[in-house]
C-alpha cells in the first residue's frame, strides 16, 4: 500500500487566530485533509494549536519576546518570512512532497523552490500584496508596491494553479493571464458550533445586552476596516433608538482603550461593548445572539471572510456600499450603506427597526 502523498503548505500567518487568512489556511488543511493528502504545515509560532488528521504542523523559531504579529507589513513578520524561506528549504532537502501550497508572501519563495526541485506549486492568493502595500500608509510603501506589483505578476505566472478567494482576486489574476488554471474559493472565516437558546441567554447576560437591540462587530482594527466610522454611525443609532447596544468582538489591549476612550467623550460608552479577541470556535455564538451584523469596511477589493460567515447566520446584514462588499452582497440581500456615519447609521437603525425587511 503506498503512502498518502505530502504536500508542504507554506502560510507566513499565526494559525490558528480567528481572522480571514489563518482561518482559510485552517479549512484548506481539513480539506486537504478529507481528501487523504498529508501535509506538513510551515508557519509562524504564534497562534492556537491545531489537530488535523494528517497535519504537521511545524512552527519557526519566535524570537524573544514576540507575543503578537500585526496584521499587515512589519519589521517582526519580514523576521519571521526570512526564517520560513530557510526551514522550507530544509523541508524540501530532508523530505519529498507531492507539491507545495504557498500562501501570501511565501509565493515568491514557494515559485522559486518550485522551479529548483521539479514540484507542482498552488498559489493560495488571499490578497494582493502590492495593494496591501499601498494601503499601509507609510512614505515608503507607493516605491515599494511598484515593485511588489511586477513581483506578484511574475509569481502568479510561475504558479501552476492558483486559489483566490473573491471575484476581485480572480479578475486581477485573469487580467495577467487569461489560461492560468485558477478555482475561486469563498470560505467562511468561523468554525461552526452548535448553540442552545441558553447558552445564547447566557452570553447575552454575561454581556449586559439581554433583551437589547443588539449590533454586532466581528474583525480587526486595523484602518481598512472602518471600526471609526462604526462608532460614528452608531452614535446616529442611539441617538434614535437609546436601547440599541454595539458589540465589537476583536481588537488588542491598546486599540481597545483608544476606542473606549472616543465612545467616552461621544457619550456612548455605555452602549457599546468590547468583548477583545476571542478563540475561533466562539465566534459563531456572537453571530448567532446578533439582531444586526455589520461590516463598515473603507478601502480594499477583497470580500472579507467575515461576509460569508455573516450570511451564512442568517441574521440581517448592514454593510458599506463598496465593491469590496457588493461582488457578493446586493441589495435584495443585505442594508448597504454609503461609507459615512449618517448613511450608515440610518442603515443600522432600519436594520434593527423594520422587522419584515431584516427578515427577508
């Protein structure tokens, strides 16, 4: 009987945390898994632990003191690539695969390794790098997006297939070549949990919010993704509806404060709830104890994972009427909003208020 083939999956990510890219790394593994491949997983040495039939994970060094990486460009996570280059082509010196799976920024590598040891290579394309760029903000980061641009062009051709994950992604991608063998891969960013009436009671009760018209927030903080004018809309929200509550599941120690502190001086600090970052399995409760689930994001292309998860509640969704939400969300299915705080925050009330329209 032969053995099950190996694929090296390369992801420069914390796996497991619950945010878009580890998460999709994590559903490609159990579905590597399903179909009787191994895989010996590179990664960073952050994150929760895994166990997947079939999985190795295998994590590279932490550097002392390292407890978070960042979402987006970072003198930690450049460290933390510079070490996965090295021990994947450890890896490949010390086993034989069937192929390799590179996500991200490993890609470059992942092409080149490729190409040297004769392997299949997937491209596992979550964003694009040079946008990301772009969007980070800093002097530097416009020179440097040329160069990731002529980058990712030459990596996407050097790839044998390629997995994206929204209509934007698969459009870039077509645009530099129109044949590449290519599967668009729409995944939610949560693990699924059952979820009694009274464990739901519970976690509302924990939260102060029983019998509150209840808004929820999952994500980051990071600017793209418009926590700021979430805040602003919903000071519109309680200025209609007092009893209407915001919850904002995720965000770190720091961006927590910052937030609270704006809520404070708004007035509305009492209506809003910051749960912080919570495991990937419990996600799923705070979608499901929602009477309105938001996504304000402001910039970028890509759908977030978040939207699949959000539809998938069956829970009404209010969103910004951006093309990073409508290549998947419509008006038939979901309150968009222009991307400003009383536009939004109209939507939010109408949401939680107008009981037919939510539930259809």
């Amino acid at each position: 009987m032969s053995a099950a083939p190996r694929i090296l999956m390369l992801a420069p990510e914390p796996v497991l945390q619950p945010r878009g890219t580890p998460m999709s790394v994590f559903h490609r593994l159990r579905a590597l898994s399903a179909l009787g491949y191994e895989v010996d997983l590179l990664t960073y040495p952050l994150g929760t632990p895994i166990e997947i039939l079939g999985v190795r994970v295998l994590r590279v060094w932490r550097p002392w003191g390292l407890r978070r990486i960042a979402i987006g460009p970072s003198f930690p996570k450049l460290l933390l690539d510079a070490f996965m280059v090295v021990a994947a082509l450890g890896c490949l010196l010390r086993r034989r695969y069937a192929a390799i799976h590179s996500h991200e920024e490993m890609v470059f590598a992942a092409a080149l390794y490729a190409r040297w040891f004769r392997l299949p290579h997937v491209y596992d394309m979550h964003s694009s790098l040079p946008q990301q760029l772009r969007n980070w903000r800093k002097w530097y980061a416009r020179p440097l997006s040329r160069v990731a641009d002529r980058m990712e062009r030459w990596a996407i051709r050097r790839s044998q297939v390629l997995i994206t994950i929204c209509q934007a992604l698969t459009d870039q991608v077509r645009a530099i070549d129109p044949v590449k063998p290519l599967v668009t891969i729409e995944n939610a960013a949560t693990l699924d949990q059952p979820h009694t009436p009274q464990a739901l009671a519970a976690l509302r009760a924990e939260h102060d919010v029983t019998g509150a018209p209840l808004i929820v927030y999952t994500g980051n903080f990071e600017p793209y993704q418009g926590v700021e004018l979430l805040l602003e809309s919903f000071a519109h929200v309680v200025r209609s509806l007092p009893a209407a509550r915001l919850m904002i599941v995720g965000g770190g120690t720091r961006e927590i404060e910052l937030k609270r502190a704006w809520a404070q001086a708004h007035g509305v600090a009492a209506a809003i709830r910051f749960v912080g970052t919570v495991p990937p399995q419990a996600v799923s409760a705070y979608l499901a104890m929602a009477d309105v689930l938001v996504s304000p994001r402001i910039t970028g292309t890509n759908t977030p994972l978040k939207i699949y998860a959000y539809l998938k509640s069956g829970k009404p969704v209010v969103a910004t009427d951006l093309s990073t939400h409508t290549q998947t969300l419509s008006a038939q299915t979901a309150f968009l909003a222009a991307p400003e705080p009383a536009a939004l925050g109209a939507a939010l009330h109408t949401a939680l208020t107008d009981q037919p329209r939510a539930r259809a």
